[in-house]
C-alpha cells in the first residue's frame, strides 16, 4: 500500500514559495532528493510510496515517462527559486528501488540536476539499490556518470529472515555488491540493516553483522523493525501468523550493532547510522537533521525551503499528468511557525552524537535536559546535549520531557 500524505494546506498550482522562504534561499545548505517510486516486487514491510509493474496502469505512469515528469519538476524548481538558488551539495535517489532505471536514466536526470542548479565541487552524490538490481557492469556506468556513494539495502544475510521480509536477494549478494561497487571506483559504500523480524534470533542477528563488516563498507545503518499500519506485514501480525518485534529484544539488539561497528573503526554519529568518519558520514541526511533546504523530486516526495515544507502528489501518473500541464505536482504544504521549528531541531539534532544546542531549549526544557544527565541518559559538555547509549534507546521519552 503506498504511503499516505500529511495534512496541510493546499500548494499553489504554480509551486510558488512565500517571500519569507525566498528571503534566505542560499544561506543553508541545500540538496536534491529524487524519488524513484518503482520496484520489481513489493516486501511486506514496506509502506514506502512504491509500485511495481502490474500496479501501473499505462506506460505514462510508469517507467517509460517517469526520467522527462522529473526533468519537467526540476525546471518549474528553478523557476521557483529563482536566480538565488546555490548549487546542490548533496543528491540523493531514494526509492523505491533507483536501480531498476537503466544508468543511462540516472545519468540523465543527474545531468539535469547539474545544469539546473549546478553541483558543488566534491558533492556527495547517492543511490540507493537493492543487492540484485546492480551488477559490476552498471555500477561502472554510475559511477562513471558522477555517482560517488551507494546505499545497498542489506536487510539481513540469513535466510529466513530474508523470507520473511520478502527480500529477494540471495544472502551473499548484499557483501558481493558492496564489493563490486569499490572495485568499480565508488567512493563511500553502506550497507542498510534491519533487526527484530519475527524469527530472527541474537545469533542470527549477528551473523548478519559479521556478513556486513566483511565487505568493508564504510557506513552502515541499522533500523529496529517497525510494524506500518496497511502493510502485510501488519496484516500477519493481527490475525497472529507472526509475532510483534519484542521492545527488549530491539533494545538488546541496538546494543550489540553499536558494540560490534565501533569494535571495528563505525562510530554512531546519529542514532541509526555508523560511518568510519566524518567524511563517510551520509551528508544528505545529515541536511535533513540540521534543518537545511532540499528540493523533493518525484511522486510522493517531500520539499522543504526556508520553513516551507510541501509534497507532491503520490501516483507516477497524476505526477506527470500535473506536470504535462505545466503545473506543480505539489499537493499540499505547511508553513512553519517559530515554536514548531524549534520543537522539530529538538526531535531532530538530540538523534545526532554532535547533540542539541541547550541555547534551543527553553526555562522548562534546561531543567528536564538536567534530569536526562543525571539519570544516565545524556552528557552535557560545551553547551551541547549528547545522548548517552541508555539514551538513544530512549531518544523518544528524552525528547517528550525535553518539550515538556
């Protein structure tokens, strides 16, 4: 099922940005993220906004279509942002699975982003792919065509683990991608983990681990299981064919990843992700925590510039449909008050191991940050909050008294 967008208020068929959120376009880093909402099958956890081919009605809501909507969508962006718009740091294709359009497609639209915004020079650029969508071959295209990082999407290497959240890939084939994408020249390799699928035991968890750091990426990021609402998966558990992932055994698991990576040079600088420096760190996501600009491209994908957020429409075919008729594919948008700014910085920022400025925080929320450092759960150093292990486990309660 795909996913459902927020509430808000309507966007203008034209994509235009108030005048508070122009005044500073530049001033803050600024991304591309680009949604590729296509996948060959569907896994029963996911409610990503993803379609696979019998979903799609007609070749316009497909494939065939989709890489000329994405140019059309950077075009009206630039008539959005004007002549302000600095060069893109970061570019990220998400999905969805990028993979399955040809490098040739990525490359275009790439080449798109370039000539629309320009990239800065060392930009980090990223795909993400599932194991069996890459091979030695196209992984030298895109890195050719000025891809620089690659996200892989693990996910376990034991078999029935695997099963159960419908991958397809063979359990090797993760590490053998990883392999091959720094054979072919890519710069940053990660490797995407889940932990607590019904079935998965302590040492099947570890196993995955051990097969993960043997093919030496140089980041990770592992993510507890999350029954979704509308998924298969949460269908499986309500009529009890599966059992809910246990809270103590997500716990128990968060501990061993953070031991096992650090004991091998990966050091936690948010709370789901491990790199092996600064400069393996994910610096797209690290815009979206630091509360930076980024222009969403794709159905479903979200925007946010200058305390405006918006998202476009979810199905590829009303995507190109609005776009064919020279109008913005946005369906909705906020405006973002101080106070809510201030609340998203808190939830956000407190996840990374750089901490929370305590300037952020109110009267009520210094004296609740006090209380954090003398239970255990946070440092506070140089005027910053840091979470303590006990504490990114309970990062959502920290957050909730920080807020009060």
């Amino acid at each position: 099922m795909p996913a459902r967008l927020p509430d808000g208020d309507p966007a203008p068929t034209d994509g235009a940005l108030p005048a508070s959120a122009r005044a500073g376009i530049g001033s803050r880093p600024f991304g591309v993220y680009v949604h590729v909402p296509f996948c060959a099958t569907r896994c029963g956890y996911c409610d990503f906004n993803t379609y696979t081919a019998s979903e799609l009605g007609s070749d316009r809501a497909g494939r065939g279509g989709y890489v000329g909507a994405v140019l059309a969508e950077l075009a009206l962006a630039r008539r959005v942002l004007g002549e302000a718009a600095p060069p893109a740091e970061t570019v990220f294709f998400g999905g969805g699975t990028p993979t399955l359009l040809a490098p040739e497609e990525l490359a275009e639209i790439l080449g798109g982003i370039e000539a629309t915004f320009g990239l800065t020079p060392g930009a980090e650029v990223t795909t993400e792919a599932n194991p069996e969508s890459v091979t030695p071959a196209s992984l030298a295209a895109l890195r050719e065509a000025g891809f620089t990082r690659l996200s892989l999407g693990m996910q376990s290497a034991v078999p029935h683990v695997l099963a159960t959240l419908d991958r397809t890939h063979t359990p090797g084939r993760a590490a053998e991608a990883a392999r091959e994408a720094r054979v072919t020249g890519f710069e940053h390799v990660s490797l995407d983990l889940i932990y607590g699928t019904p079935g998965e035991s302590d040492d099947d968890w570890r196993a995955s681990l051990d097969a993960a750091l043997a093919a030496e990426p140089d980041h990770v990021s592992a993510y507890a299981l999350i029954v979704e609402p509308g998924t298969r998966l949460a269908a499986q558990v309500r009529r009890g064919a599966l059992p809910a992932p246990d809270d103590d055994a997500l716990a128990d698991r968060y501990e061993v990843a953070d031991a096992t990576l650090a004991a091998t040079g990966l050091r936690w600088y948010e709370v789901s992700s491990w790199a092996t420096g600064d400069d393996a760190a994910c610096r797209h996501n690290l815009g979206y925590w630091r509360g930076g600009d980024w222009w969403g491209i794709g159905p479903g994908a979200h925007s946010h510039v200058g305390g405006v957020r918006w998202w476009n429409v979810l199905h590829p075919s009303t995507y190109a449909a609005r776009l064919a008729g020279d109008a913005s594919p946005a369906v909705g948008r906020e405006l973002l008050d101080d106070d809510t700014r201030r609340v998203e910085r808190v939830m956000l920022e407190l996840r990374l191991a750089e901490g929370l400025p305590l300037a952020v925080l109110d009267a009520a929320g210094r004296t609740a940050a006090e209380q954090a450092v003398a239970d255990g759960l946070a440092t506070l150093a140089d005027e910053r909050l840091r979470l303590t292990l006990r504490g990114r486990l309970l990062a959502d309660a920290v957050v909730r008294s920080l807020l009060g």
